[in-house]
C-alpha cells in the first residue's frame, strides 16, 4: 500500500486550516487517514506549524512519500535532518549522541530565525501605528487651524460660504490621507 504524507483541508471558506498526515495515496484528500502527524495553519503570519517530528521521521523511514508542500513543511521542522542523521547513525558514520547534538544545534538555531523575524514583524506594525498616528494628529491640527481660522473670520464678518468651503477642503484632505493609510 503505498502511503503519501500529505496535507488533509481543514476550517471554512477562505481560511484553511490543515492537518498533516500519513495516508493511503489512494484515499481521499480528506478522506481516510493512517495516521495525524501535526497541523499546519498558513493564515498565522509566520504560519503556525506542530508536527510530531519522530512520527514523521518513522513514516519516512518506512517509504513514506511526502508531497511537495509536505517535504517543504517536513523540512522546514527538521524531520527530513533527522531522517538522514538517522540514516548515517545506522551507517555507522556518527553516532546516537552527536546525532542528536547536531539536531538540537540545528533547532535552536532555526528558533532564533523565527523568534527574528517575528520581531521584525511587530516592529514594523509598530512603526506603521506610529505613521499613522502621526499623520492623524498632523489633519488634526489643520482642521483645528482651519475651524480657528473659521471662527475668526466669521467673527471680522466675511460670508459664511467661503468658511464652509475651507472647511469642506480639509476633510476632503484628511480624506486622502485615509485612503494612502489604508
């Protein structure tokens, strides 16, 4: 029976959600399955992935073939380094101990990546809110200079038509500003 390491369709309309697991290659894609090794979610930005490593590893090792997305996934946590240290382990060429030693060193290297670029993520949406804010107390303050300028002028007796239309002028500004916002 040969058996696939694929992604199973999960949640609703327009958010997949997945789950990763060993299947028969001729079931269903959210059919049947041998086994559930991890879930994948791609609509967390960086996208949330759990996989049960030494499951995987076990299913690779017995001829299980991964699609391409799930040799991506499988990849990127690490069972495919496990895999062929394991192979070298039983080659001989290293042993059980450094095995493991260099897949440690190697996930916690690739935790610092992720735990990087996750903070840059939050900076740059911190940098974006402060843009932001900067520019909406910037309209602010015209339109408060306007509304003063208003006032005044209402006061010195001017027709109230040309103080309509300067205030019509900055929020058709504010307006524009907005929509480079969003």
């Amino acid at each position: 029976m040969p058996v696939k390491i694929r992604l199973q369709r999960h949640g609703k309309k327009g958010k997949p959600f997945y789950w990763i697991v060993a299947a028969d290659a001729r079931a269903k894609r959210d059919g049947k399955f041998l086994d559930k090794l991890g879930i994948y979610n791609p609509n967390t930005n960086p996208a949330t992935i759990e996989l049960d490593v030494d499951g995987a590893v076990k299913w690779l090792q017995n001829g299980a073939q991964p699609t391409d997305t799930a040799r991506a996934i499988l990849s990127y946590k690490g069972a495919l380094l496990k895999k062929h240290l394991a192979v070298g382990v039983r080659k001989g060429a290293l042993t059980e101990e450094e095995a493991e030693k260099k897949f440690q060193a190697w996930l916690e290297e690739k935790e610092g990546k992720i735990n990087d670029k996750k903070e840059n993520l939050s900076k740059a949406e911190q940098e974006a809110k402060d843009k932001a804010l900067a520019a909406e107390k910037e309209v602010n303050a015209k339109r408060e200079a306007a509304a003063a300028e208003a006032a005044a002028v209402t006061e010195e007796g001017e027709p109230e038509a040309n103080v309509e239309k300067e205030v019509d002028e900055a929020t058709a500004e504010e307006a524009k500003t907005e929509e480079k916002q969003g």
